[in-house]
C-alpha cells in the first residue's frame, strides 16, 4: 500500500513537472522580443502631429462673411460770419454798386392826374457805387401802386460816376387820392442797390394837367408813351 502510494506520488509529481515545463515554454513562445527604433518612433510622432493639424483645419469653420465698410462721417457745419447754425445766411449785397437820387425829372411829388392818364415818370440819377452798371441791369417796381409801369433794362452800361435818366411809361389808376409806387435798380441776377426812388401823384384832381421840373413834357409823353425808355447818361466833371 505504501509503495502504490508512492508510485502515485512520483506519478503525480512527475505529471507536474511536465505541466511546469509546458508553461513556461509556452510563456516564452508567447512573448515576442520587441526591438525599438529610436528614428522610427518620431517619424511616427511627427506624422501623428502633421495628420492632426490638416484634421483640424479641415475641422475649423470657413469664415464667409462680407464686411462692409463702414459709413463715411460727414462734419457738421460749421457756423461762419455771425450766422446762426441751421440758418441760411442771407444772399450776398451787390457791394461795390450803388445809386443815388438826384431829382424828378417829370411828375415831381403829388402831381394831380386824372383818373385813367398815362405819364412818363422820370428820374434823374447817379452811379455812385465804384462799379459800372452792366446792361440788362433792371430798374423795377418794388411796392405800393405800379400803375401800370413795366421793369426797365438798361439797354447799355453805365459807367462809376455817371449821371442818367430813367424814365418809365404809367397810366393814373381808377381809384382816386394820393398815390405812390417805389423803385428800385438791381443786377441782374435780381440783387437790389442804392436808393430805393418813387413816384407819387394825386388821383382825381379835377383835370389837372401834370407838372413837371427839368423838362417839358410833349402831347406824345402824356397821351402814347413808348414802352420802354432809353436813358441819357452824362459824366459829371
């Protein structure tokens, strides 16, 4: 019995020692030898890292917007020359023009006139700016009674100093009592100088014949007066 049991021992023991050494064959089989390569690690990095970057540009948004310039900033205006801001300054004076009264040629004031008669106003006046007057300078009606006086344009220049006559062709209105028209020259773009001059007459007067100062007035100035009259200039010394 005791042999048998040592047998068995022995069997046992020698069936162990063949399961020992198939292990550790079999371990050793199933490890492979690794053999590292320096170079070829940071190639691998570095393809790594280069795959990564093309990854995430591809990853990123396009940026597809339109800018759009930003509006240009125009300055406000400035005030200038005692005009107030938001107020259009007033149209520049005709400043180097002027013109003076000098007398009543014709119709002198309060002339009596009979309702519906025509006359021929004449005023005698003066350059007295430092500039000659153009031609297609207007001489026009500027308030009060017209009757029936039309603009005058001076048909040719007056010179700085010069004296004229200007007269203008009226009819006597139907109403009657004291009436006055005022007159005034400008340029002719319409910019108003000198003495603003009038005429002033009384209608009703009980068949007054008009009066005047200076020069006759003729049966054609007071019956068919031209429509337009050409003044007369003359230098003063």
């Amino acid at each position: 019995m005791l042999k048998f049991r040592l047998i068995s021992l022995l069997i046992l023991i020698l069936i162990g020692a063949i399961l020992l050494s198939a292990c550790g064959a079999a371990e050793a089989d199933l490890t492979p030898t690794v053999t590292v390569n320096p170079d070829e690690i940071r190639t691998q990095a570095v393809s790594t890292f280069a795959a990564g970057l093309t990854a995430t540009a591809f990853a990123a948004p396009t940026n597809t917007a339109t800018l759009t310039p930003a509006p240009s900033f125009t300055p406000l205006p400035t005030s200038t020359g005692g005009v107030a801001f938001g107020v259009t300054a007033p149209a520049a004076t005709a400043s180097c023009y002027g013109l003076s009264f000098v007398s009543d040629v014709t119709i002198p004031d309060n002339t009596p006139v009979n309702s519906g008669q025509t006359f021929t106003k004449t005023w005698k006046v003066k350059n007295a700016g430092s500039c000659a007057w153009d031609a297609g300078f207007k001489f026009g009606f500027t308030g009060g009674e017209q009757m029936g006086g039309t603009t005058f344009t001076l048909p040719s220049s007056v010179a700085a100093g010069a004296v004229t006559d200007i007269s203008v062709p009226m009819t006597a209105p139907s109403k009657t009592g004291t009436l006055r028209g005022n007159w005034r020259m400008s340029t002719a773009s319409g910019q108003y100088f000198g003495d603003e001059v009038y005429v002033q007459v009384v209608v009703g007067g009980g068949g007054a014949t008009p009066t005047n100062t200076g020069a006759a007035v003729t049966a054609a100035a007071t019956t068919a007066a031209p429509a337009t009259a050409t003044p007369t200039a003359t230098n003063t010394p």
